[in-house]
C-alpha cells in the first residue's frame, strides 16, 4: 500500500465518522420534537408544534363534552364551553375553563411529556407527546 493510499483511506474513513455522527445528531433532533396535542372525546383535534418561543393561545370548544372547534387565540365569550389553552415556555397550561371543578385550570403549567391535563366536564385532554428519539424504535 502506498502512502497515498493510507492517507486517502484515512480520509474516507474520517468522512464516513462525520456523516455518522451528523446523522445520528440529525436523528436525535427528529426524535426530541415535542408536540402539544387537543385531544376531545378521544380524538387529536390539534397538534402543535413545541417550541421554546411558542407563546400561543387556543381556546377549545365543546358542547356537552362533543367537539365543537378549536379557535386560534383566547375566547371566552362564547355561547359553548371553552378551556383556554396558553401555550409558553416550552410547556402548556389551561388558563381559563367555564366547567365547574375547574381542576384543568388548577393544575396549572406542564412542561413534562406524558402528564395530561384533563377535564372531565369537558372530555378535554392536553398532553405534551413526543421527544423518543426516533433510532430507538428502530434499534427495538
Ligand atoms: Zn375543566
């Protein structure tokens, strides 16, 4: 082998471990988007994109716990029930309801995936999902 030849392997060989670890970077990066889903009567209503410069409101309405729609911004004049959904700060919390427990509203703000906020009068769930990185599926 000549000394080119080492040092072309060599290269190729450093280039190879570069792309590696950008690609399993990128991959991880997939993998930790976090999302805030709406769910109503069991059903994902709106999905939103988790970002720590989220700073959005969506108000939830329903009638009897049946969907009705989701509005972009905080409504609370309405003739239907409503959850006030703030999202900031990388986490979400339901800042006004008109149900009676008001327990949605009490829990206060959750940044943690997997802890749903639930409203029962409603049929409401809000829960952050995401962040498994996606190679892990994979690799199972
Ligand atoms: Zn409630």
């Amino acid at each position: 082998m000549k000394k080119g030849d080492l040092i072309i392997g060599l290269f190729a060989i450093i280039i190879m471990a570069i792309l590696g670890i950008s690609y399993k970077i990128y991959i991880n990066s997939l993998g930790t988007d976090r999302y805030v889903s709406i769910y109503v009567d069991g059903f994902v209503r709106e999905k939103i994109k988790l970002t720590n410069s989220n700073e959005e409101y969506y108000t939830v309405l329903t009638e009897n716990g049946k969907f009705i729609e989701i509005v972009y911004g905080r409504l609370v004049d309405t003739e239907y029930d409503y959850n006030v959904i703030f999202i900031h700060n990388g986490g979400v919390e339901v800042l006004a309801a008109d149900c009676e427990n008001q327990d949605d509203v009490r829990q206060g703000f959750v940044k943690m995936p997997g802890i749903a906020i639930i409203c029962v009068p409603h049929h409401l769930k809000v829960v952050i999902e995401g962040g498994e990185p996606e190679n892990d599926a994979i690799s199972r």
